[in-house]
C-alpha cells in the first residue's frame, strides 16, 4: 500500500469529524457569523505566513531539483495567492490586521518550523501535506454540498475546492510517496505520526475559530 494511502486512513476518522464540525457545517449553509469568519481569517493570514516560510525551507533542503521546484511554488502559492483570498475579506469585512497569534495558530506553525528546522526532510514533507490533503477534501465536501445560493464564503469554497489547488495536492502527495519509498520503516512510521498530529492540529484551528479561543492573558 502506498505511504498515503496508508496514512490517509489513519486520519479517516479526523477528516470525518472536521466535516462534521460547526465550522465546516456553517462554512457551507453560510450561516457562520461573520466575528467567527474574521478570526479565523485573521488567523489563517499570520498562518500563511508561517507556512509559505516553512515551505520555502522545504524547497532549500529538497533532495532534488522536482522537490525543490514544486516547494517552492507551493510556497508562493500559500503567500500570494491564498493570502490574496484572505486580503480580499479583509477588504469585504473591513478588518486591519493587527492579530497576535492565539493558542492554536501558534501551536501549529510552530510545529512545522520546528519540524523543518530539526527533522529530516521526508519528515518535514509529510508534516505539511494534511494542511494541502485536508483543506483540498474540505473544499471538495463543500463545493459538491453546494447548499445555499450568495454563500457569503463561497470565494473561500471555491479556492480549496478548485482545480488549481487540486494540482498542487495531488503532486504533494505523489512526491511525498516518493520519498517514502526510498526510506526506511522507521522514517516512514514518522512521517505518519506527523502527518496525524499535524491533522488533529487541523481539527484544532477550526475549533479555535468557532470558539473563537484566546490566549488567558
Ligand atoms: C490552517 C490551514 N491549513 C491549511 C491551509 C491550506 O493551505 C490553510 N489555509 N490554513
């Protein structure tokens, strides 16, 4: 079996619960309230900061030019073009963005820079992909649930459930595949047990939002 196939069924069970999430449900129905939609929003851009950084580091380790090439584009994308999609709600809901990063925006990108910085590269690959995996299945659920017309996050669906990024995804899968198969079973159990944690961390941003959790001081 593939590495993630494998992996893929190990965070079943979270994906499904993500779906089922008062986030994802009201994402789709538009019935979100808007200070919910501006955290997360908030939020995701300082993650996508972080992230497009993280994948730039990626690229610069990458065992080869292919690796190096689609990180680095995965990194322009994370910081352009789906912060060009925060930057056009920051306009619709008049938001400035002076946010700090609450508890679970920080855990989580914090993870993947320490992840990047300390661990090997295989390692590193398979702690990003549930953020391309996760948000691409997500954005899928959602285009085809297709509940209300003047969804006013229908922008937002369209972006992860759009084929653009399904490019993108299908080739951090396949790559990360092939990294897994030059390795050994003890890198290849790793890069599940960080694919899974960096899954349930996906779970807790969208919990974060929908209750829209803070730091205690
Ligand atoms: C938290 C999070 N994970 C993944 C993505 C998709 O890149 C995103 N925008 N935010």
């Amino acid at each position: 079996m593939k590495w993630s196939d494998h992996s893929w069924n190990a965070i079943e069970p979270i994906y499904n619960k993500i779906t089922t999430m008062p986030f994802i449900q009201e994402l789709a129905n538009g019935k979100l309230a808007t200070e919910k939609f501006k955290y997360y929003i908030g939020q995701d851009a300082l993650y996508l900061e972080q992230f497009g950084r993280v994948l730039a580091m990626i690229a610069a380790k990458a065992p080869n030019t292919e690796i190096a090439l689609a990180f680095i584009q995965f990194s322009q994308n994370a910081m352009v073009v789906e912060n060009t999609l925060h930057a056009s709600y920051f306009l619709d809901y008049n938001i400035t963005n002076n946010f700090i990063l609450q508890p679970a925006c920080h855990h989580y990108t914090h993870f993947l820079k320490s992840i990047v910085s300390f661990d090997s590269i295989e390692i590193a690959m398979a702690a990003v992909l549930p953020c391309f995996w996760i948000y691409k299945k997500v954005g899928d659920y959602l285009l085809n649930l297709k509940t209300v017309n003047n969804n006013p996050y229908q922008k937002w669906i369209n972006t992860y459930g759009g084929e653009d990024f399904a490019i993108s995804v299908t080739k951090a899968i396949r790559l990360c595949d092939e990294v897994a198969d030059i390795s050994n079973k003890k890198i290849k159990d790793q890069m599940t047990s960080v694919f899974y944690r960096a899954s349930i961390m996906e779970f807790e941003f969208w919990d974060a939002a929908y209750f829209m959790k803070q730091w205690s001081y």
